[in-house]
C-alpha cells in the first residue's frame, strides 16, 4: 500500500463476510437443505462416522477444520431468525433482496413471519430491505385476513 509514481489509484477488494461461503462445499456435498442446522447435523455425522456417502466414497475433515465449520454456524432460534440470516446471506451473496417465492424454493416459510410482521413486506422492512417510499407504501398495507364465504 505504498505510493509509487507509476500507481495512480489503489484497489481494494473485500473479503469480509465471504467466509460463509465455506460452508457450501459440506452443503453440497451431503446434499442437504438450506440451513446451518442441517450442516452442523452432518459434521456430527462425519465427526461420528456415520455420515452416508456412496459406495467407494469418503470424506475426512481434520477435528480442528470441523470445529472452525462449526464456529461459521449460526444455529437455534425460532424459524424467523433462520430467516432473518437466509435474508441477510441472500441478499450479501447476490447484492439484492430474496423475493419471498425465492425464501420459500430455498425451504424457508415465509409465511412464518405473519404473527410477528403481519406480511413479507412488512419483515423486509424490518431488516432494512426497502427504500423510503416503499416503507411508506408498506405502512399502510393492511394485512390479508382470511375470510369464510357463506353459500
């Protein structure tokens, strides 16, 4: 980071937040649904031999390695932190907010938000994924009530 007279600008790359991206290899390679409990379901599973893999095949992760997957995890809570943390690594990973027909392909329940937020819209507003206008629009959407038709 010195100055030279031949560099007229300095570029610097960021790499914060991309150390989640490590647990996708053991993601995939079990392949296994959205979420850091199933992850930390398999490391027990390799820590303890009784991981399932194809005939011939095998996985070997050092107990140190499984230890520092382990500390990347972010498990417990209640299904609206799962998706408060799918929202937050969604939207680092692609630069944009998940759609809620993106949450629910990915295995989440949008729809676990209604107690809480009353609406999807309404729980992005409150992780801070939408501009002013569209929080003002938000605030004054009703929630949907489900209605009974008499015949």
């Amino acid at each position: 980071l010195r100055v030279a007279p031949d560099k007229p600008h300095l570029t610097v790359i960021d790499y914060i937040g991309n150390h989640r991206s490590f647990l996708l290899k053991p993601q995939t390679l079990f392949d296994l649904a959205p979420g850091d409990r199933e992850v930390l379901h398999a490391l027990e599973r390799v820590a303890n031999g009784a991981a399932e893999l194809p005939p011939g095949c095998e996985v070997t992760y050092d107990l140190r390695a499984i230890d520092i997957l382990r500390g990347l995890l972010r498990v417990g809570g209640s299904q609206i932190d799962a998706l408060k943390r799918f929202y937050e690594d969604f939207r680092e990973q692609h630069g944009v907010r998940p759609t809620a027909a993106e949450v629910y392909h990915e295995g989440y329940n949008s729809r676990a938000v209604r107690p809480t937020h009353g609406s999807w819209l309404r729980f992005v507003r409150s992780v801070g994924g939408l501009t002013e206008v569209q929080g003002r629009a938000a605030r004054w959407m009703r929630p949907r009530r489900s209605s009974t038709r008499s015949r």
